[in-house]
C-alpha cells in the first residue's frame, strides 16, 4: 500500500479586505470563524465554512487607532475576540455585533496577547517588555512586571499553572502561574526566540527563533526532543494542528513549512509570496490561515490580504 502524501492535493483561498497588511490571524474555539487584525488600524471577523464555497462575508471591528498587532479568542466562548494595539489599549469585542465590550488602557504598544486555556485571564506583552495580566471579566490588571530583557511571545500550558515568556536572549522563562515566580530557564536557541505554540495534546510546545530553526520540548520535563531546519530565515510564527501531529513554521523564507512532529520532517511546503507574519490552523479541521508583508507587485503598496489553505478546490 502506497503512503498518501498529506495536504498534496490541497488549495489556498485568499480573503481581502484590509488597506493594509494583516498581522495576525486567529480561529475561534470552534473553528467558524477567523479573526484578522491589520496596520489598517481594524480588525475583521470571517464566517469560514470548511467545505462551502459561499461568498464570505467580513464584519469590521474599528475603534483602535493604530495597528491591531495581534489577537486572540476566548477559548470558551466562540464570539469573544481580544486584540492588542500599538495605541496602549486591550480590547474586547463581541464578534456577533462587532461592538467593542471592554476596553483597558495599558503603559505601552501591546504587540503580544494570549488567553489563559480556561478563559479566565488574559496576559499582554509590550514593546516596552512589560507583561500585564488583566481579568476578563473585570477587564482590570491582576499582575504587572517589567523584565529587564526582550519578552516577546508568551503562552500558558493548558492547565494554566505555568507561563512562558520567549526571551531575546534565545531562553524560554517557565514561571509558575499565577505567583510568577520563575521555574526555569530553557537554554532554547543560540539566538532570540520569538514566538511559542502549545500542542492542543498538551504533550509539547514548540519555539521558533531568530536562529532559523524550530524547537520542540517536552512539557512534562522541559527536554527538547527534535528540532525541525527547513527554515533559513528567523522563524516568525509557529501553529500545531488541532490533532498535534503536525506543525507549521514561516519567516521571511517564501514558503510555508509543514512537518511531522513525531518525525520531524516535512510533509508538505506552501509556496508565498512574502514573508509571513502569522500562521494559525484551525482547531477542527486542517485549514490553516497564514498572512504576511503581501505587496502588490504593480503599486508596491500592502495588498492587506491573508490566505487559508487545506481546500479542496481554489
């Protein structure tokens, strides 16, 4: 019996709607719909049908009054999306009415958010290294801490009793959750890691760094096991598929790369046209939206469009 290759027969489908270039994708709890925040000062939320062809319609959050840097969903409620904004502010919004629903003013431009698995807190990184920690659903901080070093992406492992901070000093800080005391350093990368993602199992997390490569770890005893080389330019963003069999990896290489996470080698390569920004699969199914620096080739101005691949057709 011949292998199947997975995603070999597989199509990208391109969503437009942003002036400007899109930073940051994100799917809901259930998989329906798929946020998407931009320079364009917006954020936008897309009713995705994994196996329909129907025009998508796009719902526009506006308020912020510089670039949506990223978001996140609350992973219990399916219309709930949090976003952080270069203009200080953390907001929350109801994805039904578009209509923002808390909205907290922090210290500095927030380029890093992420929700707490039970829904319950959601933590805030700035340019500035300063982590804030706000409760939903008083949308006030809990927790704030400045670190004398580059924190970029953050995450806590899904029983929340942990924290990660990547670090530009190429470490993993494990804090315990939520006293913040530090647990461990993770010599991770030889050079500064950027971003982290945890496998929906809750086996792993991965990390992706400025040094090219992607690293996977142990949750259970903080060990790296494998890492995956396919990249040769700082890796931007990293996303497990809904069953953690797979991962997905991108920078400024014009390829997506898709690996096998038990063997560590790659499956499947989706060409781009650009550098990649974000790359997040779908909790469901194996869609995985990715959006990056797009230009139009004519104009030389940001084409603001994101992509979804894993279709059957185009």
């Amino acid at each position: 019996m011949e292998e199947t290759i997975p995603f070999k027969s597989l199509h990208s489908r391109e969503y437009q709607g942003h002036k400007k270039k899109v930073h940051s994708v994100a799917w809901n709890s259930n998989g329906t719909k798929l946020a998407s925040g931009s320079v364009d000062q917006t954020a936008r939320i897309w009713n995705i049908e994994p196996h329909g062809h129907s025009k998508v319609k796009d719902l526009e959050l506006k308020g912020h009054t510089d670039s949506v840097d990223q978001l996140c969903w609350d992973p219990k409620h399916s219309d709930l999306v949090a976003t952080a904004s270069g203009d200080k502010s953390v907001r929350l919004w109801d994805a039904r009415s578009g209509k923002c629903t808390q909205q907290a003013e922090l210290s500095g431009e927030n380029i890093n958010i992420t929700y707490k698995p039970d829904g319950t807190h959601v933590a805030v990184g700035n340019r500035d290294d300063e982590l804030t920690i706000l409760d939903v659903r008083k949308f006030k901080p809990l927790h704030r801490r400045k670190f004398n070093y580059e924190v970029n992406e953050i995450a806590w492992n899904m029983p929340g009793d942990f924290f990660f901070l990547t670090t530009g000093l190429g470490t993993v800080e494990v804090l315990s959750y939520p006293s913040l005391k530090p647990l461990d350093t993770l010599t991770a990368h030889t050079a500064g890691c950027y971003c982290i993602a945890i496998d929906p199992k809750g086996r792993y997390f991965a990390v992706g760094s400025a040094d090219s490569l992607v690293s996977l770890w142990d949750i259970s005893d903080m060990l790296c096991l494998r890492t995956f080389t396919k990249l040769e330019w700082p890796v931007r963003t990293i996303s497990f598929n809904h069953s953690g069999e797979y991962i997905a990896s991108a920078s400024e290489d014009l390829f997506i790369d898709i690996a096998n996470v038990q063997t560590g080698r790659t499956v499947h390569q989706i060409p781009c046209r650009a550098a990649m920004n974000s790359v997040e699969w779908n909790p469901k199914y194996n869609l995985l939206a990715y959006a990056g620096d797009d230009k139009n080739a004519k104009y030389n101005t940001d084409e603001g469009v994101f992509r979804i691949f894993g279709f059957d057709s185009s």
